[in-house]
C-alpha cells in the first residue's frame, strides 16, 4: 500500500514539474511576444474624412461592420472586456479626447498604424485587438478614423491590461489576437481596393473582410476559430440550405433555422448590418468552396 501510495504522489510532482514548466515556458515566450518592437514602412495614404455623410458610413462600419463598440463600448469610451484569473484583465481603450483617451493624443497616422498593422506609436504590438483580420479601402478607412474623431469626449480613466495565463497561452497556440502584429507581414500590407461595381458577391466579399470575418470562421470558412466552441461552418456545408431570410434571422436573433442558439461570442452587432448588406454577404457565402464538415448545432434537427 505504501508502494502504491509513494506511486501516486510522484506522479502528483511530476505532473506538478511539468505544469510549472510549461506555465513558465508561456509567461516567458508571451512576454517576449508582447515586449517584441515591429518596424512599420511607410503607411498608406489615408484622407481623414469629415463631411456628415462619411461621418455616417463610418458610425455604420464602427458600429455594425466591424463592431467596434463590442469592446470599446457604444461611446467608444472603452471598457474592461474581461476580468478573470484566467483571461485576466483586458481593457479596450477609450478611445475619444475625454480623460483618460487616446484620441488627444493619437495622430491620424497613428490610428492608421494601430488598425492597419497592429502596432502603437512605441513600436510594440496593440493587445486583444484583432487588427489582422480587418481590410478596409482607403475611403472606409478615413471614415472609421473620421467617426471616432467626432465622437463626443468621454471622461473615463481605465486600468492597465493584465493577461492571464489563459491569453498568454491562446495567443501563442491559436489565432487569439493577443499580439496582432506578430500575424501582419508589416512589408506587405495593402488596403483594400474600392468595389468597381454594385455586384452583391463583391460587396459581400468586402463586408466579410472588413467585419473580420476570417479571425473566427477561417481563410475557408470553415469554422472552429475563435473562442470555445469555436466558430461555425459558413461555407455551402454548413448553411448551404439557409435562405437569405434564415441567414438575416440568424445573425439578428441568434437562432439557426433548426432552432438551436448560436453563441454570444458572435457578436449581435453584425445583425445590425442593412438588410442589402446582410444579403450581400450570404451571396457571396453561397459561391465559396465548400469545405469542412457541420458543426455540432448545425447538425441537430428541429
């Protein structure tokens, strides 16, 4: 019985030791990913815009295309996004001349740096921003910075990021955008190119870029990114069989057609895009490869 005992606990420090290696190997390799500095070209030519409509186009891409506000809040005074000892403490930044903002003190090009290539002014890597997955045209892009120039000054002083053991690893084994940057080749980036007509798949094809939709769903749509359960299929596999209308209910309600509920994680402020954008974007998901299987919901039947 002592044998089997003394068995058990060496395996107990053993399994110890092997944790507290691999927790050192993660705080040590994410702390470098973090303090890591990224050399930025020339940025791309973006012309603020501040006429009332493009101050429209970019409140509509700031708070249903790309869904800003999720994290930064409809105000764009940002808030705490996260506070667990797992995550840790993840704050999005107020983003307007309040106290406490950024929007003083940021030029244009830095906003331009921080959206386009994922890094700030001291050359680090923004943190919990997905900026590799967002392409926006040069028109959008100077709206978005135009909006967020007229937003009304917020005062809201916020705590410093802390990440916790579970980004530190999700950012160093997955797409978790811990530290974007190091996902961005900084040589190559382009802008998106303006649409050159009204075809829907195009316009679609642009939405789903500049929503980001590749962070969580894949480069095939497949899904499985993005946080637990992972992102569904949304290529012909998974909603083949979805009407425009069924697509738009989705999106808005967070109910597939089969009646299940699609996660939180999803943010409802995509269902907020206009109807012709919505189906837009499902008739450019109706000509993509299939690929993959159906996820677990996608799967039961009502």
């Amino acid at each position: 019985m002592k044998r089997v005992l003394r068995s058990i606990l060496v395996l107990i420090l053993v399994l110890v030791a092997i944790a507290v290696v691999g927790l050192g190997y993660v705080y040590v390799a994410s702390s470098r990913l973090m303090a890591k500095s990224y050399t930025v070209p020339a940025l791309p030519a973006v012309r603020v815009r501040t006429e009332s409509m493009d101050l429209e186009r970019g409140k509509y891409l700031v708070e249903r295309v790309a869904a800003c506000v999720q994290c930064h809040g409809t105000d764009l005074g940002g808030q705490v996004v996260d506070n667990s000892f797992a995550m840790g403490q993840l704050v999005a930044a107020n983003l307007t001349r309040g106290r406490g903002g950024v929007g003083a003190t940021m030029s244009d090009e830095d906003f331009v740096r921080s959206i386009v290539h994922g890094v700030k002014r001291d050359g680090h890597s923004v943190v919990f921003m997905p900026s590799s997955d967002y392409h926006f045209s040069e028109a959008d892009l100077g709206a978005i910075i135009g909006y967020i120039r007229s937003v009304p000054p917020v005062d809201r002083e916020l705590p410093r990021t802390a990440v916790g053991p579970m980004a530190r690893a999700l950012g160093l084994f997955t797409d978790f955008p811990l530290t974007p940057a190091a996902r961005i080749d900084h040589a190559n980036v382009r802008l998106a190119a303006p649409l050159a007509s009204t075809d829907a798949a195009q316009s679609g094809e642009y939405l789903i870029a500049s929503a980001g939709c590749r962070g969580c769903h894949g480069p095939e749509f497949k899904g499985g990114g993005g946080p637990p359960p992972g992102a569904a299929n949304i290529t012909p596999v998974g909603i083949g069989d979805w009407t425009d209308d069924q697509f738009i209910t989705a999106l808005r309600e967070h109910k597939r057609p089969n009646g299940t509920t699609i996660e939180e994680v999803m943010p409802r402020q995509f269902g907020q895009m206009s109807d012709d954008d919505l189906r837009a974007i499902r008739t450019f998901l109706r000509r993509v490869a299939p690929s993959g299987e159906k996820s677990a919901n996608q799967k039961k039947t009502s």
